[in-house]
C-alpha cells in the first residue's frame, strides 16, 4: 500500500524501493516559527503539558480524586487534592521530575531532537540550547531514554530480515583501534510487507554474536509468529529458541547484500552508520550504544510522520517516570 502511495504522489512509476523511502523527505516538518508560536513560554508549554498529562482534567495520583486547588507561589504549577491533601506538581512523576531548566528547554530539545535529520550530538544541543555540556547530555540521555522505553513496547512481526553489524570501533584520532573498547557488535531487524518493503525496525547491541544472545534478544524484539530470514550465519539459528520460524539463506560466495532479498536492511543498516557516525567519538559511546541505538529505532520507525514527532515525543517523555541523572548515569556499570 505504502509504495502505491508513493507512487501516486510523485508520479513516478520506477524504481519503488527508493522512492518509498525518499518520500519522507517530502513531508513538511514543523517549522522554527509554529514552534515558537505554539511552545514559546513557559505559560504554552505549562499548558501543554498538563493537557497531555491529565487530558479529562486533573486527576490525584494517590486516589484519583478530580476535585483539587492550586497552590499559589510555587515555582511549578502545584495541585493539591481537595480529598487527600495529596500534592503533585506538573512535572512530578514524569521524565522531567527534578529539573530546574524551564520547560521551554525542554520542549525546544524535544523539539531539536526530534526534527534533526540524522540525530543530534550533546554539544550541538549545549549550543542550541544555550546549556552547559553535562546539562545537554543529560537531556539528550533522558529523552533517548524515553524512546528506548517507548520501542520496548513493540515486536517485529511477520517476515523479519535481521543481519549483523558492528558501530564504530575507531580510536578518538580517527585511526581505527586495535582493542576497539568502542566496537559496538549490534542487531539489525526491519519487519518487511507483503511487497517487501520495511515496515518497522528493531537495532540493539549485543554482547557478542553468539546464538545464546541472539535467542534472548529474540524473545524480547520479535513475536513468535515471525518467520526471520538471514544469512546464514550460525548464530541466527537462535531464533529458533525463542519460537520464530528460521530461513537461513546459504551465502555461496555472492556478498549478502548483493542479494534482493538483503537489500532492505542493508539500506538500513547504512542510514543507521551515517546517523550516528558524529557519535562515535562522544566520550563512552560504546557504555550508551543501546541508548543511540534506541533513538534511532524510535525515529526510523516514525519517519512518515516526523510533524508529529516533537508532540509524540512529549508524551513518551510524561510516560516515562522520573530517570535522576544518578540512574541515567549508573548504566555505565551495567554496560
Ligand atoms: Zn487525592
């Protein structure tokens, strides 16, 4: 369907593939000015958010009482609950609990972050944005964490191409490294249509290409129901374990992406490379690659509706729960 479409809007009969994709270059994102004319103070984006919190009106977190009074002389809007004297401010419970940045800096990274082509470095935002750097990065880190939280929500389906990579894995000089602490062995997953074309996309790093990885990754990005198609590579068969279908193509000397059936991904694959290739070098890349890889994923799968994108990310950011600096930050541990 979505290649038909295409099709029609831009009068061109050939070469669909391309075209499917080059069609979102086409779409009118929402410019600097209709941001500004609609999340310009604090006042506008104060009511933004609340509609987008409480859209029936306010309601007490505790008891779920509507009745409520407003405390006068707080630095955010703060409701008290007429039932339970129970006292929430605005930004309470949401990803923006804690701040002391006004919303409008919030709301014009949202903004930034969501519209910018192939991603946005911290020190792109820290200069936008008139922050320090550590002040970006956490705001970068927290709404990149809101996406990675959002896609956790969804399975690929249906016929699935997956194929391996690996990110970066060059030396802060350029040179490429010979330990590559920064190699970043990674998952590439689109969900295909009937006519082929992706539909959505799932990257995730991993800790190396083994099936025992692949199975549990698996179980965690794909529905049962899918029928995975790779090339081959042992590890792949993993899927299995997690109660995919499995169709290993046998590469006989021809590159995989040479092959139609691996074009897609690979097409993917080099958007992916090309987005984050200014964050390679960001200092602990590798320790926040699932993060990067989150975002991109988030994007990739709402490209044909980026005007929408800065109010989606809104309300992925008020569904996400408070994430303190000290939690965003402890994942270098884990990593
Ligand atoms: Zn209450």
């Amino acid at each position: 369907m979505s290649h038909h479409r295409a099709h029609t809007i831009l009068g061109l009969t050939e070469k669909g593939c391309v075209m499917a994709m080059n069609r979102i270059q086409f779409q009118p994102g929402m410019s600097l000015f209709e941001f500004f004319r609609q999340f310009g103070t604090e006042a506008q984006c104060g009511a933004v958010l609340e509609q987008g919190r409480w859209p029936q009106g306010f309601r007490c977190p505790r008891c779920g009482g509507a009745a409520h009074c407003v405390l006068r002389g707080r630095a955010r809007k703060t409701f008290q609950c007429n039932a339970c004297h129970h006292q929430t401010s605005l930004i309470a419970g949401t990803l923006f609990e804690g701040t002391k940045l006004g919303l409008r800096v919030w709301f014009l990274a949202i903004y930034l972050i969501s519209q910018a082509k192939t991603g946005l470095s911290a020190l792109a935002l820290k200069r936008d944005l008139g922050v320090s750097y550590p002040t970006a990065w956490l705001i970068q880190h927290k709404l990149m964490q809101a996406m990675v939280e959002r896609e956790d929500g969804y399975l690929l389906c249906g016929t699935v191409q997956v194929d391996d990579a690996y990110l970066g894995g060059e030396l802060n000089d350029g040179t490429a490294g010979r330990g590559s602490e920064n190699k970043v062995p990674f998952v590439a997953a689109v969900s295909l249509d009937a006519d082929g074309h992706p539909l959505r996309a799932k990257f995730a790093q991993l800790p190396g290409f083994t099936r025992k990885a692949i199975a549990e990754w698996a179980s965690a990005a794909l529905s049962p129901e899918s029928t995975v198609l790779s090339d081959g590579l042992a590890c792949f068969a993993g899927v299995t374990d997690a109660g995919c279908a499995h169709q290993p193509t046998v590469v006989g000397g021809r590159k995989p992406k040479e092959l139609p059936m691996f074009h897609w991904v690979n097409t993917v694959l080099g958007n992916v490379k090309t987005s984050l290739s200014g964050a390679y070098h960001a200092f602990g890349f590798s320790k926040y690659a699932e993060r990067y890889l989150g975002a991109i994923t988030y994007r990739f799968n709402r490209r044909f509706d980026l005007h929408a994108l800065p109010n989606r990310l809104l309300v992925a950011a008020l569904a996400t729960g408070p994430r303190p600096e000290r939690w965003i930050r402890v994942a270098e541990t884990h990593c």
